[in-house]
C-alpha cells in the first residue's frame, strides 16, 4: 500500500505545483520518495519499527550503507537535501517558491524511480 | 557521509555547543543556528543565515562536511539549510549581521568617541546601513567562507 501512497503523493505534488502550492508541493515530493525508501526498508532490508522517534535518520542512515556499497543515480546529499526542503515548507517561516522545488524534481523522480525498482526485483 | 543511524548517543547539549561554536570560528560573517529537529530525534536541524547567493552552494558543501564530521559516531545526523541574504532579510531578519557600517556605528555609540561630527557620522552610517549592506560583494563572504 505504500506504494501506492507514494504514487499518490507524487501526483499530489503536481497538482500542488499547478496550483502554486509550493509549500505543500515541496511536502508532497518528498513524501513520494519517503514513502518508497520506507517501504524499501521493510521489504529489503527487513527494518522493523524503532521506538526512537527517528524515522527520517533511520532511511537516510539505510540508504548512506548502499550508497557507500554502490554507485548510485543520487547522492545520499540528495535525500537529504529534499528532507530539509520539507522542513522548511512544514515547519520554518520561510516560503518556497518553483525555482526551488522544481530544482529538486528530477532526482527526486529517480530516487522514486530507483527503489520502486529495487523493491521489484 | 558516515551516519549509521546506531551509534552509541552522546552528550547533545555539548554536540550542538560544538556544532554551533565550530560554525561560527569557520563560517564568522554569517549567523548559524542549531535546534533541536522538529519531528526526528535523530536529527539535528542546523541552519546558516546571510549567505551570498553566488556562495550559496559552497558554503552549503563545506556545511554537510563539517557537520558530518563533527557528528561521526554521535548517532545524530545533522539537517541542514543555507539560507542567502534576501531570504535572510524577507523571513529571519533577526539573523541579519549588522552590515559592517552599522557596526562601526554600534562600537562609535558604545565608545562613546563621538565628537559633534563623529555623531554626525555615525548617524549616517546606521542611516545608509541597509543600503551598504546591500553592497556587499559575494566575492567578500565567498573568500571569508
């Protein structure tokens, strides 16, 4: 189902980013590529809930291991970057505006893209 | 990169202590802040204020490398984001540094070395301070970064 979420949320981000929801979109894009690392996680990597409320530097901390095992499409820097992009548009007062999300789209889509992969095979 | 996501923790008022005087010997000209992440217990939400846009992605790189460095074996990663001058100024103009006129006018004031036409210039400084800010050249924060 979390697949299916994922692909939920990335079609959310671009109607938020038709709309010029930038704010909500930034979200939304990350929670595409979120969800699909989670979802990763729990199939291939056997993760298993944690009681540290620490689900973000949890997948960042998996995907840093087969970073560092494989040449990769992105960059570790990447996730992270678009993970701190969401705090921005959910949490701090600063407004996103396109340029900087739209920056972020394309490996976004390949990060997606790649563990959708992985979870397939 | 070298979080793994289990390390033994260690002590996290004296790893932000470290991260934020670390950043202020490396980085002096633009504000840091370092807070607690919203939602992640792991993760440490670093931000840097005030940097010339042209610098942006430099001072971005050295950041991650630090932090990271700083943070090897803790068990905390660090969230980070480099804010430049005009999204400084628009949302968080608190972490706005005095531009360097205003505060030779602060020190002026302060000094109490003002005679009838040091008064008089001080005041124009704090008067022309945003606009003289505004001048700087990126190429000055680049070097300093």
């Amino acid at each position: 189902m979390l697949d299916v979420k994922a692909e939920e949320n990335w079609r959310a981000y671009q109607n938020c980013m038709s709309e010029r929801c930038y704010n909500a979109a930034a979200s939304r894009l990350y929670y595409s590529v979120f969800q699909v690392i989670f979802l990763w996680a729990q199939k291939k990597k056997n993760y298993k809930d944690n009681p540290v409320k620490s689900i973000h530097a949890e997948m960042i901390g998996l995907v840093n291991k087969i970073v560092d095992q494989q040449e990769m499409p992105f960059t570790l820097n990447d996730l992270r970057e678009l993970r701190e992009l969401r705090r921005v548009a959910d949490y701090e007062r600063d407004m996103l505006n396109r340029d900087e999300i739209v920056r972020h789209e394309p490996l976004a889509n390949i990060m997606r893209m790649w563990f959708l992969k992985e979870i397939q095979r | 990169m070298v979080f793994k996501g289990n390390s033994a923790m260690i002590d996290y008022d004296k790893i932000t202590k470290t991260l934020v005087s670390t950043l202020e010997m490396v980085f002096p000209d633009f504000p840091a802040e370092v807070k607690p992440d919203y939602e992640d217990e792991l993760i440490i939400s670093v931000n840097l204020f005030a940097v010339p846009s042209e610098a942006l992605n430099e001072v971005k790189h050295k950041v991650y490398s630090l932090c990271d460095s700083l943070l090897e074996g803790t068990g905390y990663l660090a969230g980070i984001v480099v804010r430049d001058i005009e999204r400084t100024r628009l949302y968080y103009p608190e972490f706005l540094p005095p531009s360097p006129p205003l505060a030779l006018a602060q020190v002026m004031f302060q000094q109490e070395l003002l005679t009838e036409r040091g008064y008089s210039q001080a005041n124009h400084y704090m008067s022309q301070a945003t606009y003289e800010y505004a001048q700087i050249s990126g190429d000055d924060f680049a070097q300093a970064a």
